[in-house]
C-alpha cells in the first residue's frame, strides 16, 4: 500500500500563546498578534531548509496555522518542556526577557497532536 505524497495543505504550523499577555498584562491586541508573529518568522527561518517546511511552503496560499492559548508564563514553560522531551521541533519567542509564543516548524497534525493534546484554541 503507498502513501499520497504530501502537501502542503496536509502540514500545519502550531502558534502557542500566552493569553494572559492581554487579560492580566493588558497588552494591546496588536502587541499579542505581533508576538505570534514574531514566533512564526523565527520559526519558519530557524527550520527554512527542512522538508516539513519546504513542503508547507511549497503553496503559499495553503499554509494552516493553528493558534493555541495557554493562561500563564508556567503553562508556556511546561509546553515548551514537553516539546522538547517529545523532540518536537519549536521556536520560544521571548520578548521582554520572558516567553510569551511557541511556534512549532510545520508538521503533519498527527504528528504532534499528543504533545499538544488538552491545550484549547486562542
């Protein structure tokens, strides 16, 4: 049995951020869209010569992304830890001296969706 070839719409980027940056911080929404921002660019250049990113990027109008939310610096940091211990490959944007945004390089959702399981949408 062979496998469809990827595509770039069967890939997603994973964004995770700090909700608190606008409820308890009361950052300007724009500032917390800028962060997302800032997480997606570093991530997509750190990992520019991967497949899984060449691949997404291969149709620009069909890139998926997905933006998680966590209520605090101690979610972000757990996130980040579990990523790592999971040897997912991610960005921790960090702006002001602490982290605000996770921005995994893009994946197969089902390669990822256990290390990103009970985190709920933005």
């Amino acid at each position: 049995m062979t496998t469809p070839a990827a595509t770039a719409t069967s890939y997603v980027m994973y964004i995770i951020l700090r909700r608190d940056l606008q409820s308890k911080l009361q950052w300007p929404l724009g500032a917390v869209c800028t962060q997302a921002a800032h997480a997606a660019s570093a991530a997509m250049w750190i990992f520019r010569n991967d497949p899984n990113t060449e691949i997404y990027t291969s149709d620009l109008d069909a890139m998926h992304k997905v933006t998680l939310g966590v209520d605090s610096e101690e979610e972000i940091k757990k996130v980040a830890d579990k990523l790592i211990a999971r040897k997912v490959d991610h960005k921790v944007w960090i702006e002001d001296g602490f982290p605000v945004c996770i921005a995994l390089k893009p994946y197969p959702k089902e390669e990822v969706k256990n290390a990103l399981k009970g985190l709920k949408l933005f």
